[in-house]
C-alpha cells in the first residue's frame, strides 16, 4: 500500500527540474571515477572489502561477457556408448558376469582384522608432549612437576567424577569438554550437531586415547539416531564413527566427518 | 500516552552492512597491537576484549531494533489494527522474534569463547580463537538478515503513515470508490490529495486539519469500501474498516445520487446497511454528493425510498441530548459547485462537538470543576435597547460585493470554448506594449544574420539613450580641443607638429592611467625592485630626455645616487650642494644594482668600517666587533649553536676517557660518583703537600720582608 508516494504525486503534477535528464547523466558518468578514486585511495579493512567486493564483481561481469561473446570452441562428440556395449567381433557369446556381494558388517569385520581403516586424515601432523601437556608446580615451594594440565580439547562422558585432587595426575578442565562434535555426512553434505559416546582412538598414542583427548584425525563415535539409519537386518543404528578434521583447541568447537 | 512517532524509529541496516558496521568498529576502537613477545596473560586480554567488544555491540544494536519497534499489543487498538493489516502482525512478531534469539545466540557465543580464551597459550591459539568467535557471531547475523530486510522495509513504511491522533475530535469521510470524499477533503482542508475520475485513486488513509468553532478538527478521508462480505476485503478496504471500527469519529457517509461514479444508490444503499453496525454511538452525517448532476428531488421513487432508509437508520445515532433537527442528518451537496460544503463541514462537526461534549459533562471529572464555575453576565442598566452600529460605507460595500459577479477564470473560457484539447488560451492577450496592435505580431528569431535574443535588452533604450549623451559629451570635447589656440595666433607647421606630439603623448599617458586606475584592485603596482622588464633603468631615462633635448646627466646622477647605499656624510653634503635636488629617503638596498659591479664608482676596503649604529666612531665600532668575535670563539669551538645552546650530544664520549674506569675507581659505597664533563680528579695527598709547600715560603717571604 503506497503512503509515501507525496513525492511521486509532485513529479506527476509539476513534472521534474528541466535540467534533471542532463544532472542524472553526469552523476552516472561520475560514478565510474568514484569507483576508481576508491579503488586507489581506500586503505585498510575499507580497502580490503572494497577490494573482494569490486573482485566478485568484476568477475562477475567477465563471466557474463564471456556467455555473450561469440566464441568458436570445438567439442570432442562423443556417441554414447552403453554399458554392456559388445564390439561386434564378440557378439555370440555369452558372457556372465559375476561379482561377490559382501554384506557391511562383513567388510567392516575383515577392515577391523587387518586393522587398516579408511579414514579421510591418514595422516595428522604428530603432537607433542610439550604442546599436549602443561606443567603445573605444586607443593609447599611450588618444586614439585608431577601435575599435568590437558591444553587440548577433552571428552569425559556423562558418569565422570575426578580422582581426589591430591592423586590426580592429569588434570582435564571443565572449560576444555566437549560432549557435541558437528559432524559431516561426506554423501549428504549437511552437517548435524551430534553427540559423542566415545574416543575411539587418538592417533597420537594410546594414552590420549584413554584420557579422552581429540586432536586433529582422532576417532570418535557419535550418536546418529538423529539420522534414522538403519542395518539391512531392520536394527537402528544409534551410534557410528567419525573423524575430527579441525584443531578444536583452536577453533572452540569439534567438526568431524562421519565415516560411512 | 505512548507517541505514535514511528519516524522515530532508527535505521535497521542490512545483514552485510550489519557485520561491516561492527567488525570495522571492533577495529578501530579495540587496541590492534599484540606481538608473540607479549606476557601470556596481556595476549589473553587483548583477544578477550575483542570478543566482548563486538558483543556488546552487537547487543547494543540488536536491542535498540526491539525496543524501538513498537509492540503491537502496547498501543492504541486503531494504530494495532492498522499495522496488522498491512503488514501481518504474525509475520511482525516473527521477525522480532528471530532478533530477540539471535541476540542470545550472540551472547552465548562470546561467554562461551571468553571461557576458552582462558585455556590459550600462544598468540596464534588465542588469535584463532576470536577469528572463530567473531566469524559465528557474523553467521548468526547473516543468517537473520532476511528479517533484518523486511523490518527495513516495515520501518520505512511506518514512517510515512499518516499522524493520527485517535483520541481527538474525528471526522471520518466513507463511502463508494468515487463518490467525491476526496473532492470533499481537498475542499474543506489544505491536504492534497490526488483526485482522479478512476476508481480507488486512494489507496491509503490521509489526514487533514479543519478548524470549526476555534478548535481543531481531524479529517480522515478512507480509500473506497466495496460491498463485499468481510473475508473478501482486501488491505485497502480493510484500512477504512479500521479506522471506522476504532476511531471515536463523526461519519461523513458519502452518497453519490447521479450514479456518475458507477454504482447505482442500491449498491450503496446495501453497502450502508452492511456496515452499519460500525456507526454505533457515532453520530453519523448521510451527505448526498454530485447534486449538480442530480439534484435530490429528481430521484425516482425507489431511490428516494433506500434514501429515506437510510435517513431513518441515521435518526437512531441521534444523542438523546441533541433535538433531533432533520437538518443535520441527511445533507446534499456538490464539491464541483461549492454548494453545501460548509453546511455539511459545520452539521458534522457541530454533532460530534456536541457529543463529545455530553460525554464529557457526564463524567466525574467536569462535576468539579463545573461547581467552580460561575459566568457572570453584566446587569442591564435600564431598559435602552442598544442595537448593533454597522458604518453606512460598509453596509454600502456589501451590498455591492453581493452585487459584483464573479470573475472570470481562465478555465470556464477554456471550458466555454470546447475544452480543453479543443481550446488554447492566447497567451499575449495581457502584454503591455506601447501599442496595442503589437501584441499579435510575431517576433522574428534571426535578423541580418544576426541572433535577436542577443541584442534584446529590456532598458535598450535606455542604454541608448546613454550612448548618445556620451557621444555628445565627447564630441563637444573634440571640437574644444581642435578649436583651442594660443592667444589668437596661429601656430607654425613646426608647432603644430610638436602639438600634436604632446597630445598624442598625453592621450597616451591618459589612457596608460586609466589602465593602471582600472587595474590597481586586482593588480598590485609592482615596486621598482621586481622591475623585470628592466623599464626604470637610469639609462633608459637618460635616453628618453635626451631624445627631448634635455641634458640628462644631472638626473641621472640624482637617480643612482637613491639606488646606491651612500654614507650618510657624503649624502648630507650633496644635499647641501644643490638646494634644489629632490629629498633622499635613505639608503635603498638593491641587490640586484649592487651586483652589477660597473654601476657601483665607489667601492669600499674589505675591513672598512663605517660608524653607525650607536658607536661614535670607527674605532669604538671596531672594538665592539672583536670583543662579539672573542665571545663567538669559545662557543664555536665548543659547537654550540649560540649562548643558549646548552645540548650535550653524548654524556659519556667513549673516545676522550675510558668512563667505566673511572666510575669505578671513584665509586663510593652506597653512594654514586658525580661525573663532570671534565677531569676533575680529588685532590691528592701530593697535591696537597704541594700547596703547603708553596704557602710555607710565601709565608717565609712575608717574614723576610718585614
């Protein structure tokens, strides 16, 4: 519903300023060096969006320049060849294809026997103790080093208490758990918030691994009812592994990518 | 009383302008310097304050957009209603909603990273931290910048409703799409709104003010209602429902009885008694519109019979106080005429006052006060009947105004002569020119080649008259001049010639003055130093007096003489010379002359001194400059820029003294050694044998001496 229009109605009553086609003109015309003024004067975080912004843009127009040109291009035809498709000197014979299906859990179980698993991260940069580790002084005189406090990110599960803190020899802080990971379907390519039931394996040793450390390229399990996935044999799947694929120390949360 | 000032109300900024408006501000308020040599906890504070910064900024600027944006349930039901018909009160709530839990979202973001923060050991893991911050904050703003857009939106719109005051005295004009409520409005008050011979040329609610017994009056002019069940209305029409189910108004219901505007009086008719439970305890005002067309009486029976209906049904909305006079309910008029419009304006606003003012008396409130009222009304004197005294002149001018008839305009003429695409007004009908028979003329654009819009002037002939008196003027000069002669005698071919030489010399000289005259503001008179052409020279002066005749050497030698610096004995006995010789300012500095050493006939010896400046002669003068050298001396030797140059460049100069050495023989326990620039060492025992040594004979002369 129109309510401002007073300045439309004034335009159709008294027609616009006799020199407005010739002001408009020149303000159009004046854009064109504005832009380049800015381009060259801008400075800083200005500059630094001013130039993404003008990048996308001009990237942009090539791209619709290039539809528009004309442009000789050869393409290789291909005629389609089907699937199954005999070369005519083997026509005659039958041929039987035979393939062995295997069922999941079979594949899974053989993976797990050789004990090579298929992970997007084969290999993550190793950490070390130092970094892993900080060394809190205790005692009457602060000498003593025995205390270790965990600087990576932690997962302790729900029923966790703490040793008595004279005997703890790992400290993990409560700023540092975790108990959600995004994580990734690789088919699907949306990205759930789910929980974690475990730290299936920290490929930087079996300590971390039962510390419940994650780093970059540990496995942990998830719990996926929220997908609805289901095994052939009718049974809900409720928790799957993933793999972490960012540093959570350093960006505050855990993104990992389900392992189908 | 909230104020519905929705212009109030401040700018939402898009999604994008959001993030760079409170990303560029986390930038240049925040200190940006941190460097991996900082103290662990300094780096911490530092990305820390940066988080909460933008935080609260965000906050900020999230909750001015919820407060500012008026809750619908918080203000008049009028204003209510309206806003949620135009724009859906669901999707309102909605999009403040969505801003609501993106601000917690935001809030919970920071507290969550400041808890990590803490954990940060190195400036990298710090500085991810609050890229990782930062970036979810903007996320959660992108991801509500649709609402962002849409609140814009609504924002812009709200700021151009009309200023309705639902609470005070209300006229509301309703009717049939083009019935002529908006002729009415334009009529009654100064709003200009836009009148056109389609249908729903109103799309919205305006406002105007009219003024009725010293006080003020709202009018209300509604876009057009059609008769159509309620679901079926669309935001236009449910913008007039609105204002007509919740403002406290006097109803205009306008009929149109010519059916010019498309619908019969049936129509309308059936559109009346389907709203008209809206006009209860309105004190509702039928005006018959467009009686210039059809006038009431010529209705057919029907029409009249719906007519009357509806006269009867308005009869009810009658106050019990007010008589019910029949005049005041069913009106005709014509906007196009002027015919009625007032009547109808003061029959309206006459009801409602009069309502209004029942109401008011009725309540708790004027009991008081009335009680302390009293009006006091002057007892007659005596019986004199004292009638009102209007002056004889003005009963005279009125009658006359009754008389005089109303001018003519320009448009009844157009509309006499066929219209207006059939009639064109003369324009030069009213030109004043000399002669009357001029004013059809054509002028003509190009005469002799030449632009007549270039010599059109409109005193031309003023100036003309000026040119001429000028070349009058200057023509009776000429003929003095050439009638001029020395006491009656002829003058010789010789003389002539020399006059005519000294004329043209002084026509010269006249014209060369008036240039300078002229040019002396923006030009300024350059001084003989800046001579570049070199025009003032002496020789060129010595040229110039010997071609006259003149011998030029003593002039010349007065003029070097001003250039030159000469001392001021020498000066002094040229004055006394020649008498007549021009005054000497004094000594004139030109570089420029000076350097041209061939000018200069006199020099002086390098260590010539002249006396001046006080001293009373050379060798006072030549004594005063060696003691300043002396002093200069020491200081130059010492690189010191004057006597108030007191820089010490190096404290310490390695190269003159080995100053640790030094410092460390000479220290004193619990004390410091105080180090001068100069070697000072303490005096030693030897030293001091020494002196001794020295005083005791001095002491032994003074006894050989006696």
């Amino acid at each position: 519903m129109p309510q401002g229009d007073y300045i439309e109605l004034h335009h159709k009553r008294h027609g616009r300023r006799l020199d407005y086609e010739e002001r408009k003109r020149k303000r159009e015309a004046r854009e064109v060096h504005r832009r380049s003024r800015d381009a060259r004067k801008l400075l800083g975080a200005k500059g630094k969006r001013f130039a993404k912004k003008r990048y996308a843009e001009k990237a942009q127009m090539k791209r619709t320049l290039k539809m528009h040109d004309e442009s000789t291009s050869r393409q290789k035809v291909d005629d389609d060849v089907q699937e199954g498709a005999l070369p005519p000197y083997l026509l005659d014979r039958d041929q039987t294809q035979r393939a062995k299906t295997l069922s999941n859990t079979i594949k899974q179980k053989r993976k797990e026997k050789a004990g090579k698993w298929d992970v997007p991260l084969p290999k993550v940069r190793p950490v070390a103790e130092e970094e892993m580790f900080k060394v809190l002084r205790t005692g009457k005189r602060k000498t003593k080093q025995w205390k270790r406090m965990v600087t990576k990110a932690t997962f302790v599960g729900a029923g966790f208490t703490r040793k008595p803190p004279k005997y703890e020899r790992f400290i993990r802080p409560t700023g540092l758990r975790f108990t959600k990971a995004h994580v990734t379907h690789p088919e699907l390519k949306c990205t759930f918030n789910l929980d974690i039931i475990s730290v299936k394996k920290n490929p930087n040793g079996p300590m971390y691994t039962s510390l419940g450390v994650m780093t970059r390229g540990t496995i942990i399990e998830v719990n996926v009812s929220e997908l609805g996935l289901v095994t052939p044999a009718g049974k809900v799947v409720w928790g799957k592994y993933a793999q972490v694929t960012n540093n959570p120390e350093n960006d505050g949360c855990i993104n990992a990518v389900l392992l189908v | 009383m909230v104020q519905y000032n929705f212009k109030k109300i401040t700018i939402v900024p898009p999604g994008k302008d959001f993030i760079d408006i409170i990303l560029s501000r986390t930038q240049r308020q925040t200190p940006t310097v941190v460097h991996k040599g900082y103290a662990i906890s300094r780096i911490r504070q530092f990305y820390m304050r940066k988080v909460r910064y933008s935080q609260q900024n965000f906050y900020e600027k999230l909750s001015t957009i919820i407060d500012e944006f008026p809750r619908l349930d918080d203000i008049h039901p009028f204003y209510g209603d309206l806003l949620h018909v135009l724009y859906n009160k669901d999707h309102y709530k909605l999009a403040l909603g969505q801003i609501n839990t993106a601000r917690n979202i935001i809030a919970k973001i920071s507290k969550d990273y400041l808890r990590l923060l803490k954990y940060g050991d190195s400036l990298y893991r710090c500085k991810c931290l609050k890229v990782a911050a930062l970036g979810r904050m903007c996320t959660v703003v992108k991801r509500i910048s649709p609402s962002l857009a849409y609140l814009e939106q609504i924002r812009q719109h709200m700021a151009r409703l009309p200023s309705i005051d639902p609470n005070t005295r209300t006229v509301l004009i309703c009717g049939y799409p083009n019935v002529g409520k908006s002729s009415f409005m334009n009529k009654i008050t100064r709003a200009d709104v836009d009148v056109q011979p389609y249908a729903f040329t109103t799309k919205s609610l305006f406002v105007g003010h009219t003024d009725y017994k010293y006080l003020r009056y709202q009018v209300i002019d509604t876009p057009g209602i059609l008769d159509r069940p309620f679901e079926d209305r669309n935001i236009i029409e449910m913008c007039s429902i609105t204002a007509l189910a919740h403002l406290r108004a006097a109803v205009l219901f306008f009929l149109d009885i010519s059916g010019s505007c498309g619908y019969s009086i049936s129509q309308q008719a059936a559109l009346f008694h389907s709203i008209k439970s809206l006009f209860m305890n309105k004190p509702l005002v039928i005006v018959c519109n467009k009686t210039d067309l059809q006038p009431l009486e010529g209705l057919s029976e029907d029409d009249m019979k719906l007519v009357m209906e509806m006269k009867e049904e308005a009869m009810k909305t009658i106050t019990q106080a007010g008589d019910p006079n029949e005049e005041g309910v069913l009106l005709t008029m014509s906007t196009l005429t002027d015919d009625g419009v007032m009547s109808v304006k003061n029959a309206a606003c006459e009801r409602l006052l009069e309502q209004r003012v029942d109401v008011k008396m009725k309540s708790k409130k004027m009991i008081d006060c009335l009680n302390r009222f009293h009006v006091a009304v002057p007892k007659p004197r005596d019986n004199k009947e004292r009638p009102v005294c209007i002056p004889q002149a003005v009963l005279e001018a009125r009658a006359n105004a009754a008389v005089k008839e109303k001018k003519k305009l320009e448009r009844d003429l157009e509309n006499e002569n066929g219209g207006a695409g059939v009639y064109s007004a003369s324009l030069k009908k009213h030109y004043i020119l000399a002669n009357d028979e001029w004013k059809e003329d054509v002028l003509p654009e190009i005469l002799d080649g030449h632009n007549v819009a270039d010599f059109l002037d409109p005193d031309i002939l003023e100036r003309c008259e000026e040119l001429e008196r000028e070349e009058g003027l200057r023509l009776e000069e000429q003929a003095a001049q050439e009638a001029f002669e020395i006491d009656g005698h002829e003058l010789t071919q010789e003389q002539k010639e020399i006059l005519s030489q000294i004329r043209k010399k002084k026509a010269l000289l006249i014209q060369e003055h008036r240039m300078k005259k002229r040019t002396a503001e923006s030009r300024p008179i350059v001084p003989r130093k800046f001579d570049k052409d070199r025009k003032f020279t002496a020789d060129r002066m010595g040229r110039h007096l010997s071609s006259m005749g003149v011998d030029p050497s003593s002039a010349m030698d007065r003029a070097r003489s001003r250039s030159r610096g000469r001392k001021r004995e020498r000066s002094l006995s040229r004055v006394a010379a020649d008498g007549d010789d021009m005054e000497i300012d004094g000594q004139q500095s030109n570089k420029k002359l000076r350097l041209r050493s061939r000018s200069r006939s006199k020099s002086r010896a390098p260590e010539e001194v002249i006396p001046g400046e006080g001293f009373k002669d050379s060798e006072q003068k030549k004594k005063a400059i060696k003691k300043a050298k002396d002093a200069t001396k020491k200081r130059n030797k010492d690189a010191r820029r004057g006597e108030a140059d007191r820089v010490i460049p190096t404290l310490k100069p390695k190269h003159l003294k080995d100053w640790g050495k030094f410092c460390r023989d000479n220290l004193v326990k619990g004390g410091f050694c105080v180090t001068t620039g100069t070697d000072t060492p303490l005096p030693t025992l030897a030293s001091c044998v020494i002196v001794a040594f020295l005083i005791v004979p001095i002491g032994l002369c003074n006894l050989f001496d006696r």
